[in-house]
C-alpha cells in the first residue's frame, strides 16, 4: 500500500508562501499588478514506498506543489469537488516546477489555472527535483561521459543499473493522485503530461481511468509498436543521468525557426529554477540537472486503446523530439469517443516557455471545464502563430 504523510504543510504558517505577500505601503501598488498576486503556493510531500525492481521496498518521498486562489482555500478546498482538481506530472528531463510553475511573468500554467478557480498541483517523480534521490548523489554513479562532464576523476559506479521503470512511474503517479483525492474530496482528477510524462500520463490512465476525469497532453512520447514488457536487462548500467545548461539549451535552439518565437530573458530564469530545485546538482561542475536512468516500456498500441477518458492533446509543427506524426498516431490510437488533436504553429517542444504558452493554459482551461476546445469535444485542428484555430489540414 502506498503511504501518504500527514505532513501536508511545510511553510511558516497556513498561508506563508512567498514573504513578498507582505509588502511594504509603498510597494503596494507594485505587487497588486504582479500576474496571480492572489495564487497562494503549498510544498508538500507524499510518503510511499519505491515499485521499481532495483528499489524494492526502499521508502520515497514525492515532492508535491500546489497553487490555490486564497478565496478557494479560504471557502475550503473540498469546494473544488470533481472536475476544479488538477495534477500535472513531468516530462524526462526537467522536474515540474521549471515546467509547470516557472516564476517568471504570466507564463505558470499551475497559476494560471489556479487563479480560475482550479485547486492545482504537480509532482516530481522518483529521481527528479525534491522528491527522493536514492544512489543518486554519488558522483561515481554517472556514465564516464557525464563523469567527464563534471570533471569528475574516473570512477567505479556503486549501483550498477537503472534507477526506476514505467511501472514505477505509474505507482509514483498514483501516490499523488490519491493525495490530490484526498485533499480535495475529488473522485476523479484531471491530469496534464508534458514529454515523458505523456507515457506516464496515458499509462496510468488507460489504467486507472476510474480515478482521471479528462486529460492534457502536451508533446506526449508514443511508440504505437514499443515493447510491452521490461526488457530482459535493465537499460543502462548507472542510475544518473545529468543535463548541462549549454545541451539543454541547444536542444531546444534546434526547433527555433520563427521570429521572436520565445523572449530570451526566460531562459536565465528557468536554468536558475532548475538548479533550486537540485542543490547537489547545482554544485556539479557550473550546475547540471540530474534526473534518473529508467527502463521504458508498455505504452503502447495495445495500452492507448485502453485509454478511454477525454483527452486533449497539443503539439508544435517545429517539435524535432516528440514528432507531430507521433501524436497524430496517439490520436488515432487512444479509445477515448471525446478526443482533440491540435498542432501548433512555430511552436518548439518548449512552447510552455513560448510566445504559444497560451494555447495551452486557454486550451487545458475549456478543456477541464467544459470538455471542448474551440466548442468542439473532437476533431484535429491547427493554431497559427497568432493563435487563430482552424481545421487540421493533412499533409
């Protein structure tokens, strides 16, 4: 059975978030025209028990955020019921913070969503961000290139494979969807995946679709042909993976074609994120992102047409990691009756942090509300860069 902890709340006091709520008279004006001023933020932790194979039985605990309107908390969060509970999961490489809840302008989806009325969260898989790290903080548990990249001498790795599994993603998952259920008195929560964490997502929902009410999916990872079982060995041979500034950044300079596609200034900002939320990590070298070595598999054809629950899913023309081909397959595949497929135009892989940020927080909101996006509950369609919605034309 998973535990949760009874350790809800983490800050000062109920509702110490951010010390800037209490401002000065003369800062007063500036902080009322601050984006989402009246979204509080909560850090909890979810206690459980690790389901990968190489962890058994080793206790974890799940880094969880949330956002909430201070008049939602303030009437109760049991008065978001069914369809206001929100869960956003990660993708590979970054955790959800930088990518759900960046401070910088207008641009936190949970804040956004937050400040319409959702009670909204995020979680940090095993390995990722604040949740539990096991055998990760040795320095000789990086492959020789990642050693090298750190200017680490040369050593022998003590835990010889990888670190977590699908499956175990999918336990992870549900730790904090019981935890959103029993926060907010929701029977069913809506889920958002980005990345990798559109397998993590679609998986668990395809299995535990009695507990999802709808669902997003931002450029979500699929292979309609991918195995179905754990491989006969694990993947790789070191739990740690880490990602440098300079090749987290050229990944996404790869998908750059259209003018003034992202405001440069973002960029500090979520490379500064990223490295609060991994104190060792940021010690490394000049600062990398760690994140875990997993075996993948099962989400495939035979799991995406268990999917059955209202699915929403959004990705970029200029997506180079998750292919737009990729997600029109998931499209065709999923069981759902009520499913939408949109493509973004001169959008990367990163239009969370794009000048098409909104689409996603707009879309997720009709779709969480009401079921539809452009008053539509299926059907394929395209945004151009302006955001204007049209018909998906084949090509």
């Amino acid at each position: 059975m998973l535990r949760r902890t009874a350790r809800y709340f983490l800050m000062s006091t109920a509702l110490g978030v951010f010390a800037a709520w209490a401002v000065a008279p003369g800062q007063a004006q500036a902080q009322a025209k601050k984006p989402f001023a009246d979204i509080l933020s909560f850090d909890h932790y979810v206690d459980s028990v690790s389901a990968s194979p190489t962890l058994k039985g080793v206790p974890i605990k799940l880094f969880v955020r949330e956002r909430i309107k201070d008049t939602v908390l303030k009437a109760g969060r049991q008065t978001t019921a069914d369809g206001k509970a929100v869960l956003f999961v990660h993708g590979g490489t970054y955790p959800s913070v930088p990518d759900f809840d960046l401070p910088y302008q207008d641009y936190s989806w949970m804040a956004y969503l937050a400040s319409e009325g959702f009670d909204v969260y995020s979680v940090d898989m095993t390995g990722y961000g604040k949740s539990s790290r096991p055998n990760m903080d040795d320095k000789c548990n990086l492959g020789p290139e990642h050693q090298a990249m750190i200017g680490q001498k040369p050593c022998p790795a003590t835990f010889t494979t990888s670190l977590t599994t699908t499956e175990s993603d999918w336990a992870d998952v549900d730790a904090a969807v019981e935890f959103v259920r029993k926060q907010t008195g929701a029977s069913k929560v809506n889920l958002v995946g980005w990345s990798g964490g559109g397998p993590r997502v679609g998986g668990y929902t395809a299995l535990h679709g009695d507990k999802v009410a709808r669902v997003v999916l931002f450029a979500p990872g699929y292979n309609r042909a991918g195995a179905e079982t754990p491989p006969a060995e694990p993947t790789a041979k070191v739990p740690t993976m880490i990602t440098n500034r300079a090749g987290a950044m050229e990944r996404w300079d790869k998908a750059v074609k259209c003018e003034n596609q992202y405001d440069p200034a973002i960029r500090d900002v979520i490379w500064r994120t990223n490295l609060q939320m991994d104190p060792v990590g940021a010690k490394w070298g000049e600062g990398v992102v760690r994140r875990p070595t997993m075996s993948s598999y099962g989400w495939n054809l035979k799991l995406a047409q268990k999917f059955k629950v209202p699915v929403l899913m959004v990705v970029g023309d200029l997506d180079g990691e998750v292919l737009p081909e990729r997600v029109r397959d998931l499209y065709a595949d999923v069981g759902s009756v009520s499913k939408v497929y949109v493509q973004a135009a001169c959008g990367s892989h990163y239009i969370v942090y794009e000048r098409g940020y909104k689409l996603l927080h707009e879309g997720s909101k009709s779709w969480f509300l009401n079921g539809t996006f452009n008053n539509s509950t299926g059907g394929m369609f395209e945004a151009d860069a302006k955001g204007k919605i049209s018909e998906y034309k084949r090509r």
